[in-house]
C-alpha cells in the first residue's frame, strides 16, 4: 500500500516527485499541511531517488494525514473501499452513456484479479437486463471477456452468476448473444445446468445444435442429448460413438464421455472402458475431482458397481476441496454414504452424511438434480422411505424428468443391485 500513499500524495501536492526540488517542496507542503516534518532525504529515498530502507511508522502515518486519513492503518482499511466506490462509478458512467470503446479502454487498463471479473458480471448483467445485446456482443467480438485468464474456481463463479440470472429470463428472440461462440464457452459449457435440462438449458443446447459450434462443444451438445433423453426415459438418439474424440479432453468433458458410454454399452468392466477413454488425457497428470458427470449419474442412477468404481478410481483430498471445490466434496459425501447403505454399513453412512452440507451442492447447476438421491439417502438413514416426500414430488415434477418418479423411489436401493 505504500505505493498507492504515494501516489495519493503526489496528487494532493500537484507535483509528479522525480528530482530533489521536487522532495524539497513536497516537505514544505507537508510541513504547512499537517504541522509534522518530513525531510527531503526520507523523500527522496521513499521515491526512490536514493538508497535507503523501510520508511519508519511515523512517516508513513503523516503521509497518510497529508492525503486527508487519520494515519496509515485507517489509509490501508479505507483506500479498497474508496478505490472499488470510485471503480464502480466509473463503470456505472460509462455503461449508461454506451461508451463501448471507453468500457474496452477501461477494462484494458485493469489487472486480471477476482475484482476485475466482479466489474465484468455487472457490466453483463446490467447490459443484459436492459436488453442491450448488441453491445454485449460487440464487447465479446473485441475480446473483453477472457475468461481463461482465470483460475478454474473464478470461472465456474463467473458461470453460475450466469446461470443463475439466465434461467429467469425470456431467452427467446436472443439467441445472437447466447450463441456467441465466446459467451458458448464463458457460460454455457462452464454453468452446465442439469436442474433445467427440460428448461431453459435444454432450449439453449438445442438452438446450439442447429448452429456451427467448435468440435469440442459439439461433442460436449451430444453427451448432453444423451443425458437429458436418458433422464426422460427417451430413445437415445442415434450416436456414433467413436466421434466422442477429442485431444486432449478437459477432465469434466472426458466424464461426460464417460458417461455416454455408460449409458448406451454399460461395459463389461469400467477399468478396460477407462483404459479405452484415458488416451484422450495425453500424458499430462489431470486432477479427476472434475470427473464430476460419471459421479452425479452414478447417485441419480444409484448405479453401485460405477460408484465403488468411482471411489475406488479418484483420489480425493478432502482438505483441498473444502478449501476450493465444496460442490465436489458434498458428491464424494453422496457417493460414500449411497455405497456404504449398499453395503448395509448404516453407521457408516450415517457418520459420511453428518459431514454433508446440501448448501454447498452447486446452483443452479446441481442442487434440484440431484436433490432426489440426497433425500432417499437421508430417507433411508431416517427409516422414511415408505413415503415419498411431497416436497421432492414437487421438484421432480418441476425437472420434468420421467426417470425420478415415485416408484424408482421406492425401489432405489434395489435398482442399483441390478
């Protein structure tokens, strides 16, 4: 912070410091401002026009008092909050006047942090509510939302504000911004919104289908028919399978693959399917606590033989997800204690599901989805399971699909022996 308290002076004094004269002034300015001396040497070595150390406290509380702060503590708690208020002014001008190339200007001129990514979702939301697609898609043509140069966590949060904001709309008639191949990739194959594959989800990968996409979210629109028609207790559609090839595959999109597979030629053993698939991977060493698809089909499914698989195949760290991917921890949760109510270790499962947390599941994406095998399980632990919940009857009805239905619900933890 002690840049920013220097450059906050040079402001409040009218002088840019670069030579002694300017030290020498500056002292004087001060001295009249706050009654406190600071030499021209400390000056000079705190702009960097001599060698010296750390400036003492005291020096840095009257600078602080020159800018108008109570002492450099009150300036280092304050300068944030002013800098974001004067940012999002800023940002509010410009978005009301449809300054586009200014708006571009800007954003050019801001670091990547999570801050920058908070001011481009308000710029997206307040275009987007005020049905200014035009100029949205005039910022993705000119590169403003480079979402890759994000961690995976900020991306994911980045797409689920997204969703979020998307599934209350009136999608139709703007299918020029939603089709955007940019805003295709920062929002649609990120959010991955299972709870509204019959809504507003479903109607978006169909439009998508129609239209010239890249190899790799077409794979992606095939594995997601495939799903939705599967949950709907559908015919799959036709599908060869040999075309899900893509390299090198993102963990969570190799899932998805998996899971197709799953679906149209359950193999005689998941291991020489993994062996089949894992090419795609190339030699890179990938994390699979994003093999997320395989693990949410295997809970919706209770498929037993594909979760002991999964347990058994993906090495968690329960720390590190606690820390970053809690939507991750909660399925491993799921999945363990499904397993172990299987296995007839009812202790045990209830021990997995007093860690669970179901507000950690993902929204929008997940939590509906996946909110029936949560309550059979807890159903099941709580000697429940001859009614079905009216609650549950609600939401399965509002996802529409026809493979959560109240007899699947009683004979859940029969079908998963099959």
């Amino acid at each position: 912070m002690i840049e920013e308290l220097l450059q906050k002076v040079e402001d409040a004094a009218r002088i840019r410091v670069g030579n002694r004269g300017d030290c020498e002034l500056l002292s004087e300015l001060i001295l009249v401002e706050t009654d406190e001396f600071v030499s021209y040497n400390t000056l000079r070595r705190l702009f960097g026009l001599a060698a010296g150390g750390r400036p003492r406290r005291r020096t840095l509380d009257v600078l602080a008092q020159y800018v108008g702060f109570e002492g450099y503590s009150h300036f280092c708690s304050a300068e944030p909050s002013l800098n974001a208020w004067r940012q999002r002014s800023e940002l509010s001008q410009l978005l009301a006047n449809a300054e586009g190339t200014a708006l571009l200007r800007w954003f050019e001129e801001e670091p990547s942090t999570p801050s920058k990514l908070e001011w481009i979702l308000t710029t997206f939301r307040e275009l987007f509510l005020a049905g200014r697609d035009a100029e949205l898609c005039s910022l993705l043509d000119a590169g403003f939302c480079a979402i890759d140069d994000y961690a995976y966590s900020y991306q994911i949060h980045f797409a689920t504000s997204m969703g979020a904001m998307l599934g209350r709309a009136n999608l139709e008639g703007r299918w020029a911004l939603l089709c955007h191949p940019v805003f295709v990739e920062a929002v649609f194959l990120r959010v991955v919104d299972y709870s509204a594959l019959n809504g507003y989800y479903g109607r978006w990968a169909d439009e998508l289908a129609v239209r010239e996409v890249s190899h790799e979210a077409g794979i992606f629109l095939a594995c997601l028919r495939q799903l939705r028609a599967w949950m709907n207790r559908e015919s799959l559609p036709q599908l060869d399978l040999a075309s899900l090839w893509v390299e090198p595959c993102p963990p969570a999109l190799l899932g998805r693959i998996f899971t197709v597979y799953v679906m149209r030629e359950r193999p005689a053993s998941f291991d020489e399917l993994w062996a089949k698939l894992k090419p795609m991977w190339g030699d890179a060493e990938r994390d699979m606590t994003t093999f997320i698809e395989p693990r949410t089909f295997a809970l919706v499914t209770g498929d037993l033989d594909l979760a002991h698989w999964l347990l058994a195949q993906i090495e968690v760290q329960e720390y590190a997800l606690r820390q970053f991917q809690r939507h991750e921890l909660q399925v491993h949760y799921l999945l363990t204690a499904m397993v172990q109510l299987f296995n007839g270790q009812r202790l045990e499962a209830a021990e997995t599901m007093r860690q669970f947390r179901e507000n950690e599941l993902r929204r929008p994406s997940f939590h509906d989805f996946l909110l029936f095998p949560v309550r059979r399980i807890q159903a099941e632990l709580a000697g429940t399971a001859g009614g079905f919940p009216d609650a549950l009857r609600s939401i399965t009805l509002q996802l529409g699909h026809a493979f959560l239905d109240e007899p699947y619900w009683h004979r859940f933890f029969d079908f998963g022996r099959r």
